[in-house]
C-alpha cells in the first residue's frame, strides 16, 4: 500500500517543474510495470521523446494537458486517458498552472532510474538531458511543447 500523497521508496523527487511520487515499482511487479503521479506547478513538460522499450500510459487527475502522439495532438482533463505506445514519438505539456497526472510504464524498464537520475542535473541543458535519455534507452526527438 502507498498511501495518497507518499513516495513508495520514501523518495519522492522533482524533475521538470514537478513533483514525483514513485506508487507503483517495477520491483513491486518483477520488473513488469511501474507507475508515477506527477504534480505539475507550473506549465510545460518534456521534449518530443519515444521509448524504445515501455508503452507510456497517461491518467488525468487534474488540471489539463496537451499531448501529442506521433501526428495526432489531444488535449486532456480529469479522468481522460492516453497510451504512447513504444516507438511512438510523444510529448505532453501541462496548461494549466497546477496539474496532475499518474503515468504507468509497462513493462519498468530502466524509468525509475531515469527519473532519479535526471532529476539529480542541475539546471540541465537540452545536451544534457538528451543524454540523461539516451542512458534509458529512450532518444530526445525534439524540444518540449509550445505552451
């Protein structure tokens, strides 16, 4: 059980204007899928990006997203749902101050350790954090969402 609000490694972190909350591990499932909430404080999000090896699955919690998968674009409120399937070029921004969003990625892959260790860059340039991608196995495509 993880209870609202808290980190399942007691480690929450911040990353992109964000905080993120771990409520799901791939050690909790063998490795088969993971799940973050990320609470928005500001607008924006991550540049155009695809993942070589997870389907990126979005919840809505609150506030409001746009979100692009391959050539379609898609805004989104509380409750709407959106799967980025691996290989699929895709990017979100939050357009509204505050936002919310659970993000599933199946299967785990390398995402967890992602998220901690980009979110360790200090003011991090687009170089750095293509790189901090491409450790992941994920490749930076583009640049975050006009918001």
């Amino acid at each position: 059980m993880v209870a609202a609000g808290q980190d399942r490694t007691g480690e929450p972190f911040d990353f992109l204007d964000a905080r993120f909350t771990v409520v799901l591990s791939g050690a909790d499932t063998q490795g088969g899928a993971c799940a973050v909430v990320t609470d928005r404080n500001r607008k924006g999000g991550p540049p155009l990006h695809l993942h070589t090896d997870q389907d990126e699955w979005y919840l809505v919690q609150e506030g409001r997203f746009t979100m692009r998968v391959g050539d379609e674009t898609f805004n989104l409120g509380p409750g709407d749902s959106l799967l980025a399937p691996r290989g699929i070029p895709h990017a979100f921004a939050s357009t509204t101050e505050t936002a919310r969003m659970l993000v599933t990625f199946v299967p785990a892959g390398d995402m967890e350790a992602f998220f901690r260790d980009a979110s360790a860059l200090e003011a991090p340039t687009p170089p750095d954090m293509a790189a901090a991608f491409a450790r992941h196995g994920m490749r930076v495509l583009g640049p975050p969402m006009a918001v």
